[in-house]
C-alpha cells in the first residue's frame, strides 16, 4: 500500500512540475471607456480596427512550454447591450506564441456579432444594402478572452471595455 501511494505521489508531483503555466492579459487600445462612437455601423467599427484606430494587444509569458512554444487558445466574445447579453461565442483552438502581440479584430466575433444587431434579418444571403445599416443607441459592453487549451495553468486577464451609441 505504501508502494502504491508513493507512486501516485511522485507521478502527481512530476505531472505538475512538467505542466505548463502562463500569465498574460489583452487589452483594446484607443477606447476609453464608456466613449460616445462615431462610428454607429458595423462595417465602419470594423475599417477603423483595421486602420489601427482601435487596437488588440495581446501580451502573455510561459513556462515549460512544448518545441515550439506554441500555446492554443480558445478566442471568446461575450457583447452586452443595456444590461443584457446579447451575444456569446467561442472560437476553439487558436495557436500564439508567447510575446507582445496585436490581434486581428477578425480572431473575435465582435463585428459579426454587431451586424447581426444592425441588420438582424440578413440570414445568410449577402445584401450589400443591409451592411450599411446602424446599430441601435444604447450602451454596448464587451469582453474578449483567450482561455489556454490543455494542461495549462494560469491566466490570460481578459480585455473588457465599453462605447455609447446616440
């Protein structure tokens, strides 16, 4: 018995001394929270994180990481409006490296998230009309998180931030 319990201790012991750990956290640039937008379209929300307007930065350090210090991570949205979750999604499996970084607006569902409130009876045919469309006044929170894959401890501080619509 004493044998037996050894063995588990000492798997258990140099399982979490291989496991990999990390810290890290994402923030938006060029939001200051609760700012009044100009831009009230998805399309234009979308043009200014690609003109570099808005910013993605994402930053995290690991330990023990594999041959190639990748790290995969599940990229989640969560958008709020007045209170209310509007919208929730989840893209599994995403590969970073460790370091300082900027992320596309398109590894998040934010944009598609907002044009489905603009133009909520789209569906799935293209009506290039329909992409102009505003998005209702009101108070819009977001969350943008990037939760490890695995055997992975640690955390990536999510980036939270707000905008007005008039």
């Amino acid at each position: 018995m004493k044998k037996q319990f050894l063995i588990f201790a000492f798997l258990l012991g140099s399982y979490s001394l291989s496991a990999q750990s990390l810290e890290g956290r994402i923030r938006v640039e060029g939001f200051s929270s609760g700012q009044v937008l100009r831009e009230s379209v998805p399309v234009d929300i979308f043009k200014s994180f690609k003109e570099n307007k808005y910013k993605i930065m994402f930053s995290y350090k690991a330990d023990q990481v594999g041959k190639r210090g990748i790290v995969l991570f599940d990229m989640k949205t969560t958008l709020i409006k007045d209170g209310k979750t509007i919208h929730h999604s989840s893209r599994g499996n995403w590969p970073w490296l460790p370091g300082d970084m900027y992320v596309p607006i398109e590894a998040f569902d934010l944009i598609p998230a907002l044009q489905k409130i603009a133009a909520p009876d789209l569906g799935s045919r293209l009506d290039l009309n329909k992409l102009d469309g505003n998005l209702g006044s009101g108070t819009y929170q977001i969350k943008f998180e990037m939760v490890p894959v695995g055997e992975i401890r640690g955390r990536i501080a999510p980036a939270e931030f707000s905008f007005r619509i008039e």
